[in-house]
C-alpha cells in the first residue's frame, strides 16, 4: 500500500527504522495479507503495540514510549515531538498499490505545498477483487517477497473491511504495486537480499509478476520499464541482471546452441546473454530484448575480443565458425569483421609455435606461384585446420591473399633477390609478363621493382644469374649482345611497353653492339666452333649489319675507318675485310676477292660505306696481293694460294685500266714466294735456268 507521506524524510526514516528492526529476527511478527481470513474467524483483535514491540532488545528499548512515529488507535501516524499527524487515507491509496508492499509517490515532493485533501473513510465499501487473495501464486509470491525481505505492511493493524480495501481490484494491479516497491527498494532500501533467492525463485518471481494462473497479465509500457529495473533475470553465466538499456543485454536466436556459443563466449560477455527460457520468450519480446543469431554475436561481441581470449575459447571460436561456414558466411558484417580480425592460425618462422594472424596476411597454398616462392617459408600459410580445401574457401571469401598484387609482387620479389634463386625469378617474371595489366599503371610499383635483382638473365658461356632489368638486355636484342650482355628469357619478358619505365633499353646502346662485334671478330676460330644455339652466325651478322646500318650516321669518323679495316664479314670459317668484298665476282678468287653473301645483300648501304665494291679493278688486284705479302712475308705459298696469285695476276695484267700500278703488283717468283713485278725477269730459257747457268 501506499504511505502518503508529507515528505520523503519521513519515509526514508521509516525504512530504515523498519531496516534496522528487522535485524532483531528471534523476536519479529510478521502477518501476510493472506492470514486476513484467519484472523477475522479467530475474532482476534490485532494489538497495534504488536508491529513496534519487536522484543525486549538493548537497541530497542522503550520503543514504544520514544519512537517518533507510533500508530494511533483512529489509524494514524503521528510524531510524538511534533504531533504532526502522518495519516494514511483511502484516496492515496493508487490502484496499483499492492496489499503486501510498501511505496512511495513520486510526486510528494511535488504536492508539499498542496491544500490538504479532504479525508475519506477508509472503511468505505470496497470493490469486488477479481482474483484470492489466498490462492497458491500469490503464497508463492509472499515467501518469495519475504525471503528477499521486501518491505511489508503487516495486516493486523487494519480490520476486514479496511484491509479489503487496502488489497488492489486486480491482479494486474498486486504486480504493479509489488514492481513499484521493488524499485524503490533498489534506489532506498539496499538490504533487498537478492543473493538468498534460488534460480526456481528468481524464474517464478518473473512469472508471478508478468502472469497469473498461466495467462499474462496486459502489463504496459510501464510496468514493462519497472520490471526491466529489477536484477532478476538470468544470464548465461549464471548471474542475474537487470536489462536497463536496450543494448546490454539479449538472447540467443533458436538456431543458437547456447552450450556452444558459452564455450567462447567471454565471461563479461556470457553477463549480457539472458538464460534460454522458453516460457519467457514472449516476455523477453515485450521487454524489447534483441534476438541475437550466432553471427551477430561473432561479430559485435566475440571478435573484438578474440586477442584477449584464452586459447581454449579461440579454438571454440575457430571451430565454431568453421563448422558453420555456410550459415556465417551469409552476413555481410560479419565478413568484414572477420578480414580486419586476427584469427587464422600460421606457423611461426616455421617452428611449433601458432600465431593468429588476419587472413589477408596470408597467401593460398593452392596458388602455384605462392606456393613456389615461399617453399622455404610455410608461416605465409594458413596452418593446422584452416589448411584444409574447405578452410581455404572460408578464408578466401574474408581476404586471404590468392592473388598477387602490387605489394605482394614485391615481397616475391626480395624473396627472390634474398635467396639468389633464378628458378624462382623465372616463374616470379612469367607470371609478370602474363598479367602485366595488373601492375602497368602503377609508377611507383614499377619504380621499386626496377632496383630489385629478381631478373634471370644469361650471358654466353656462363650460367644463368639475377640481375636488375636495366642490367639486360631483352630477348629480341640478343643477337646484338648476348657477348657482352646478360640477355633475359623470352618468356619472362615483359612487354615492351613497359622497357623504359623498368629501365630495359632496346635497342642496346651503340657501344653495346660495337663491343658484341668485337668480341665477335676476335675470335679466329669462332665460326668454325659456332656454340651460340639461339641463331646462326649468318643471322647474328646479318642482326649487328642491320643495326650499323640503321646507326651508321651516328658512328664517329674513328669508329667508321676502324670497322672499314677489321675483318667483319663472315665468309666460310673467316671473316673477311670490306675492301676484299664484291658485289659481283667472275671467278672465285678466294682467300683473296669473295662475292658478297646473298644474306648480307640487304645491308648495301653499310657495306659500300665500309668499301665493298661492285667488281674489283688492277688496283684492287694490286692491294691485294700487296696485302697478301704483308701477310705472309717471305713464305711459300701453298698451291691453293699459288693457283689463285697467279689467277689475279692474270687478272691484273688483262685489266688496261691498271698499267700504271703494274710496277705495285706481286707475283710469284719460281719458289712460290710473292715478288715485286719489277724485280722479276721472264723466263724465256728454262733450260738455262735448269743447266744453273744463270743465277736467279
């Protein structure tokens, strides 16, 4: 029932008076609504000096005579000092009141200064009750109320009619009187003894307050945020909590098993999850607490503490969404919490420990690339249960690294430079030259990438070695440098488009190929021993004569001269001088005249520049046998070169145009030895010769 007060003081002195007499248990009467019945059949006139004479205490002595407020015989508080009157009157009684509690109005304060409300008769007829009063519910909630030793107003003090009309109408109302004390015994009487109530009292407590007889009482908004105020409803970790704010607390959807989600569950977190029960459901709906799915609390509640975790409670965690992919997998939040969590296990640095790591930190075993470049490095792999096909799936779809991008192109490749392997670096750079469109816009990327030693490259006669790409030479300019410059794989060629912002140049510069002809010219034996199994020699010459060709008009005077005088033309096993070289040759003149070859035909313009000639004159015939000498000296001629000296020198003395070098021009004499036309006489007796009488 209600006490009208005149102000909230006296109420809190009444409290915690009745607090501190309640201490005294040995001696303490109480008497419940329900014994009403008893005490009219009985005709026992209830003694007012019964609800303040506890027993004879210490702390209580002369109670009676010195308590401040003391019921009078007309039903009335008053204050022995002040005599004012406290009284209790039928029109502050609220419906919702209930016959058992004791609450306050709120607006007391408020009305302090009100005019007195007129007293009414609380005898006055009460309204039927629509419920007993003695029925077992409400015994139930009796002893419940008393063990939590919730204020009580002891009916001894009233008669039949006044107690009738103390007890609210309805059963609706006994609950909302019953919540209202409650939650003023939270905010002013901190003795309610919660922790001596079973789980059975705390669920029938619920049910008590929210139904009757099995059907729910139309409890409203309201009531509903009273019963929300109270510490009474059971969590998942066994505690019993009060769901104030609408996002502290919730339960499990159906397809939840509790048991599982309670096994990761973080015990601060099994706080905010109320206790599965069936026959609260709708009650819990009323009360506006959310309905969690298992992904929902993976994601706003578990996640966020993964890191925190026990190991024992990861694993459950693990486990539990790996046997639950498919539903998981349906919510989109719970993806993008999941790629910025860490919580896939990996080796670390290839020992026993596991680490949990995010899965975009990872990479696919089942990328051949991946798996190639880290075989030495197994901690850039999911491990344990999350290598399996179906693990893999799950992390692929929340970020793990099956690809190769930008980023991770690059950490290949330090791998590849750290370890020195071409194997390596040849499938590092296949894979680049077949999805170049991937990192073509990409300045910086390509900036970083060209200071890496990650390009196999291969420089004749030596085995294949890492070098930068500015360091090579394409495969299309191979035949220009592959002497004097590691050449790259075809295959692990990126597009040419990409050669200048990589720093590969092509063509090679002029130095380049000037270099590769040398090392090409110097070697005398070098045609006859061709090893080189990319190309020919012919298609190597005819590659550097297009090149010249091509550059000739950046070539410098000294550069001109010296390639006009070094043997550059691959003829048989030889090579042979500009200046030996016709366009169009009679006889076969060889080792001292050659026709130009048909494959060298194209490059006209560079061999004119070097001197080769349409058909050679006496002049020519004349260098060359002066050459010859130069070269030979005083030696005999074999028969080869006997057949054609004297072959040229017919040559020379047929051509009227070279009369005037015939003084210049060798031939041999009668020992095979190259001689100065001058200096020899013509034998028109050999039998003087042969007799020896004629010294030559």
């Amino acid at each position: 029932m209600c006490i009208a007060a005149k102000d909230h003081n006296t109420y809190r002195f009444l409290c915690e008076e009745d607090r501190r007499l309640r201490q005294i248990e040995d001696n303490r009467v109480r008497t419940n609504p329900m014994q009403v019945n008893r005490i009219q059949e009985s005709g026992e006139s209830p003694d007012n000096d019964i609800f303040w004479n506890m027993g004879e205490t210490d702390d209580n002595e002369d109670l009676d005579e010195n308590h401040p407020e003391k019921p009078k015989l007309d039903d009335e508080l008053c204050d022995n000092e002040t005599g004012d009157d406290i009284s209790i009157h039928a029109h502050d009684l609220d419906t919702d009141s209930s016959p058992i509690s004791m609450s306050t109005n709120d607006d007391t304060n408020a009305h302090d200064n009100d005019p007195e409300p007129e007293e009414q008769d609380i005898s006055q007829q009460p309204q039927p009750l629509g419920y007993d009063p003695n029925s077992e519910s409400l015994k139930n909630l009796y002893k419940i109320l008393l063990a939590l030793k919730c204020p009580l107003l002891d009916s001894s003090f009233f008669d039949d009619d006044k107690v009738k009309a103390l007890l609210p109408v309805d059963r609706l109302g006994v609950s909302r009187s019953i919540m209202t004390t409650l939650n003023q015994g939270i905010n002013y009487w901190p003795t309610l003894s919660w922790s001596v109530l079973s789980p059975t009292d705390f669920e029938n407590l619920i049910l008590l307050l929210s139904s009757h007889e099995r059907n729910r009482l139309s409890l409203m908004i309201s009531d509903l945020t009273l019963m929300k105020n109270l510490p009474i409803f059971e969590t998942v970790a066994g505690t019993y909590v009060s769901i104030q704010d609408r996002d502290e607390n919730f339960t499990l959807d159906a397809s939840v098993d509790s048991r599982s989600v309670a096994a990761y569950l973080p015990r601060t977190l099994q706080a905010k999850v109320l206790a599965d029960k069936s026959e609260l459901k709708d009650l819990y709906e009323d009360l506006n607490v959310q309905v969690l799915n298992e992904a929902t609390i993976l994601q706003k509640f578990v996640l966020a503490e993964f890191d925190n975790m026990p190991i024992t409670q990861k694993e459950a965690v693990v486990k539990s969404i790996l046997e639950k992919w498919n539903v998981l997998r349906l919510s989109d939040g719970l993806l993008e919490v999941l790629r910025e969590t860490a919580f896939v296990k990996r080796k670390h640095n290839n020992q026993s420990e596991v680490v949990y790591v995010k899965p975009g930190q990872l990479f696919d075993p089942r990328n051949g690339l991946f798996s190639a470049i880290f075989d030495k490095d197994r901690s850039q792999f999911p491990a344990e249960e999350f290598a399996s096909d179906n693990a893999l799936n799950m992390l692929e779809e929340v970020g793990l690294c099956t690809e190769i991008d930008k980023d991770t192109f690059l950490k290949c490749a330090w791998i590849v430079e750290g370890e020195l392997d071409v194997a390596k670096g040849s499938k590092l750079l296949e894979y680049f030259a077949d999805n170049f469109d991937k990192f073509y816009d990409g300045a910086e990327f390509v900036n970083k990438l060209a200071e890496i030693k990650c390009v196999p490259a291969e420089l004749e006669g030596q085995r294949a070695s890492l070098y930068r790409f500015a360091e090579i030479a394409a495969p299309k300019d191979r035949n220009l440098s592959f002497k004097v410059m590691p050449v790259m794989s075809a295959t692990c060629a990126p597009p040419q488009v990409m050669f200048s912002s990589l720093g590969i140049v092509s063509p090679p510069p002029i130095s380049i190929v000037l270099r590769q002809i040398r090392e090409l010219t110097e070697d005398d034996g070098i045609l006859d021993q061709w090893s080189y199994n990319h190309s020919s020699a012919e298609q190597v010459f005819s590659d550097l004569f297009s090149f010249l060709q091509d550059h000739y008009s950046d070539l410098s005077p000294r550069i001109k001269e010296a390639l006009a005088e070094r043997p550059l033309v691959p003829i048989g096993s030889a090579f042979v001088k500009s200046s030996r070289l016709f366009f169009r040759l009679t006889k076969d003149l060889a080792p001292f005249f050659y026709e130009v070859p048909r494959a060298f035909g194209a490059y006209d313009i560079l061999l004119r520049s070097l001197g080769v000639r349409d058909s050679p004159k006496s002049d020519d015939y004349a260098v060359s046998l002066a050459e010859l000498n130069t070269e030979i000296g005083t030696a005999k001629l074999n028969a080869n070169e006997l057949n054609s000296v004297v072959e040229v020198v017919s040559l020379a003395a047929s051509d009227k145009s070279g009369n005037q070098a015939n003084e210049e021009i060798f031939a041999p004499n009668q020992y095979g030895r190259l001689t100065k036309v001058s200096n020899l006489m013509q034998n028109d007796c050999p039998w003087l010769v042969h007799c020896g009488r004629i010294d030559v």
